[in-house]
C-alpha cells in the first residue's frame, strides 16, 4: 500500500479531471469487462460499515483493535 502525506493527498484530490493525462492509458472496452474475474485475497474479511466507521472513530489503530475483538472473542469460546 502506498501512503501519501496529508499535503500530497490534498494536492492529488484537487486536480481536476481534465488536469490527469491517460493519453497512454488505454481504454477498458467491452472485451476486457466480459472476461474480467474479481479475485479475493484469501485474508479478505468484509466488515459491515457502520461497524466499521464505529472502530475508525475509535483512533488510527483501528486494524488493531478489530483483531483485539475478535482474538478476545476466540478465547472466551474455545
């Protein structure tokens, strides 16, 4: 994962559509979509939002306060 600063952020979310050249980017077209496959890592867990959103607001730590849970969890049902 790439991680930006909070200047450089701002600064990529203020260009504009029109500012960003994709001139050698080329366009996905309706073959590419038929034959796309979505692939899932195999650590994928999908927290429900506002689930989610309740351990964000708990501090920047929040991966870690999810695997805290759920170890927690683990251990009081083995």
């Amino acid at each position: 994962m790439i991680k930006f600063s909070k200047t450089r952020l701002s600064e990529i979310e203020s260009f504009s559509e029109d500012a960003i050249d994709t001139s050698e980017i080329p366009e996905l077209d309706d073959d590419f979509w038929e034959n796309a496959q979505r692939i899932v890592p195999e650590n994928y867990l999908q927290i429900e939002q506002e689930i989610l959103e309740w351990f964000k607001g708990q501090g920047q730590a929040y991966h870690a306060q999810i695997n805290k849970v759920l170890r927690a969890h683990i251990e009081t049902h083995r």
